[in-house]
C-alpha cells in the first residue's frame, strides 16, 4: 500500500513539473513574439524588450533549478546523519511532545492487542484456553516428536536406519518394535503414534484434543521405554568396564 501511493505521488510530481513547464515554456515563446512584433524593425536583432524577457526566463529557470539541487542536497546531508545502527530512543532523543505523544500511543497499542486477543474462542488445532495444551499446535508439535525419538532410537541402536521424510513410523522404527508391550488390543504405542502422526501428516482437518493426546501419550510411553533401555545399556557397559579392570591382570 505505501509502496503504491509513492508510486503514486511520484507520478502526480512529474506530471506538475511537465504541465508547469509547457506553460511557462509557451508564456515565454507568446511574451517574445509579440516583443518582436511590437518592435520598430519587428525582428530579434537590437530587440532590447526580447532581451530582458529572454533573460528574465532564464534567470527564473536557473533559480528554480538552484532551488530544487538545494533542497535535494539539504535532504541528502539530513539522511547521512541519521544513524544506521538501530538503538532504542530515550527521552533526550526526541522532543516531550513527541515522547508522551509515542507512550501514548505504544500504551494503546498494548491495550488494543490484549483486549483483540481470544477469551473463549477455539481454534481448530490448537489447544483450547485454560488448558493444559493453550497455545499448543497439535500438528506441529507432534511432527517435532520424530526427531526426537529417532535420537533416542539410534542411542539404542546405532545402525539404526536414517530417517526418512515420508517413512511410517511402523516401518521406520520397527527394529524397535519388540522394546514395546501390547495392550488388550494387541496394538503397542508404536501404533498409536503410527496413527497419529498419519493423520497429521495426510489429513485435510486439524487434529483434535482427544488425538492429540492420545499421541503424546504414546510419545511418552516410547520416550521412556527407549530411555529406560538406554539407561540399561549405560549401567550394563558400566558393570563390564568395572568388572574387566578388576580381572586385568595388567591392572592389578
């Protein structure tokens, strides 16, 4: 919008300029033909009246091209001095006026930003106010959870495949699969997340609270089992590095 409306203003510009200097152009060629015709000779040479308005013209257009290379070099050095860093004003950069004028205003600001923001409305795939999950996109935090368990999947196994973007999860974290129990349905949280990360990932609706969570609870199930394997792991390479430095004979 504000680059329109230079645009704008920069056309107005120069069609003034054009139009005022056609004008002035024709007052000037209609002032010297009738100092010609008014002549005693009626020709341009020892015209005096042609003279001074010829040198009167060039005389107004020489101040008017003066004037304009003043006020555009004046705004150049203005804009030189402003600094380029960018710092916060204080109270000494600007006058009281203008100072209460912008707390004023940043005040309204705030005013109308808290009063503009949700009290009860719902966004679908967001969580609700008042809730645990308010401010929490359920598309992309669970989409960030990927990463994260494949991490911990590579800590407890380290050639465990890489990722890849558009992998199931049944199918990129089946080497793990067994870590999992099942439940009376015979599905272990692995499913679940398959599922739920499937529908995040291909589904044209937003997720709702009740997938959301069943999502992240099936995170949370998988985080700790994994942690809890890696943690056995570290104890058992624990338990054999004490156990070798005791039967070294070279240690002992």
């Amino acid at each position: 919008m504000a680059r329109g409306t230079t645009t704008l203003s920069l056309l107005f510009y120069a069609i003034n300029v054009l139009v005022t200097t056609f004008f002035v152009c024709l007052s000037c060629v209609a002032l010297l033909s009738q100092a010609v015709r008014s002549s005693t000779h009626q020709s341009w040479k020892q015209n005096f009246n042609a003279a001074i308005i010829g040198g009167t013209y060039a005389a107004v257009a020489m101040a008017s091209i003066g004037f304009c290379l003043k006020r555009r070099i004046a705004i150049h050095r203005r804009l030189q001095r402003i600094s380029k860093e960018s710092r916060t004003l204080e109270r000494g950069d600007v006058p009281r006026s203008v100072w209460r004028y912008m707390q004023q205003e940043y005040a309204r600001a705030c005013l109308v930003t808290f009063e503009a923001e949700p009290k009860a409305a719902v966004q679908q795939g967001w969580g609700k106010p008042g809730t645990p999950y308010e401010g929490v996109q359920y598309r992309s935090t669970l989409l960030r959870t990927i990463r994260d368990i494949d991490k911990l999947a590579h800590a407890v196994i380290p050639r465990h495949p890489p990722l890849r973007p558009h992998d199931r999860m049944l199918h990129h974290f089946r080497f793990i699969l067994p870590l999992f129990t099942k439940d009376e349905e015979g599905l272990t949280p692995l499913h679940y997340y398959d599922s739920a990360v499937q529908l995040v990932r291909h589904s044209s609706r937003e997720p709702t609270e009740a997938e959301f969570i069943i999502g992240m609870k099936a995170v949370e199930e998988i985080t700790e089992t994994l942690e809890g394997c890696r943690a056995e792991m570290e104890a058992g390479s624990m338990t054999e590095r004490s156990e070798s430095l005791f039967t070294d004979p070279d240690v002992l």
